[in-house]
C-alpha cells in the first residue's frame, strides 16, 4: 500500500499534470477535470493512509472517510462532486467549459487540499 508520502508525491504529480493545460485553449477539459478528481483522491488517501485505511476503490474510499466523518465533513461532500464530475467527463462525455473548471472545479480540489495538509 502507498504512503501518506507516496500519495502526497502522487497529487502533486496530479496536479501538476492538470494545470500544464490551458484551460481556455485545450480541447482535452475531460482529463483536466479526471485529474482534479485524482489529485482529490490521493490528498483524501494520504490521510487515510495516517489513520492505518486504505481504498480498494472508489465505494471503499467513500466509506473510509464517513468513517473519520469529524476530520472530513468539510471536503466530503466536495469530493464527492469532483467524483461525480470526472465520471461525467469519463462516462457521459459532458462538455465542460473552461469557467466550469476555473470557477467551479479549481476552487474545489483546494479546498481539499488545504483541508488535507491541515490534517497530515
């Protein structure tokens, strides 16, 4: 199993992955929004990981954090919309615009972020 480190490393490759695109030129804003979701789930698995849980999958890992409901109430409902949007770019081939992203989706997976560092 990765380690909190492991998954922090991971997030800021996400991360990084994510914002080297354009969002106002790329036609790609469906891999834009999937690694917004996956820099979400390696910040959230960082913590679990600190807490001795690890995520076999996406059900598994929305249970692990009701389980520790008190440290992710703040995000859990955030992450759950960025999941929510990334299987709509991957499964429903929605088209999100570059506001979507900057306004919407941006200003979510820094609030996890931040909520998560806070925790580590």
């Amino acid at each position: 199993m990765p380690t909190k480190h492991e998954h922090t490393t991971q997030a800021k490759h996400n991360r990084a992955f994510w914002s080297s695109y354009n969002v106002r030129s790329t036609q790609f804003l469906d891999w834009v929004v999937t690694g917004i979701f996956y820099e979400g789930v390696h910040w959230v698995e960082a913590y679990l990981d600190i807490n001795g849980e690890h995520s076999g999958d996406h059900k598994q890992r929305l249970i692990n954090m009701r389980r520790y409901s008190s440290d992710m109430r703040a995000i859990i409902r955030d992450f759950d919309i960025l999941k929510q949007e990334s299987e709509n770019a991957r499964y429903s081939c929605y088209k999100f615009s570059p506001n979507d992203i900057s306004n919407d989706l941006v200003p979510i997976i820094d609030k996890i972020k931040n909520h998560i560092q806070n925790l580590l």
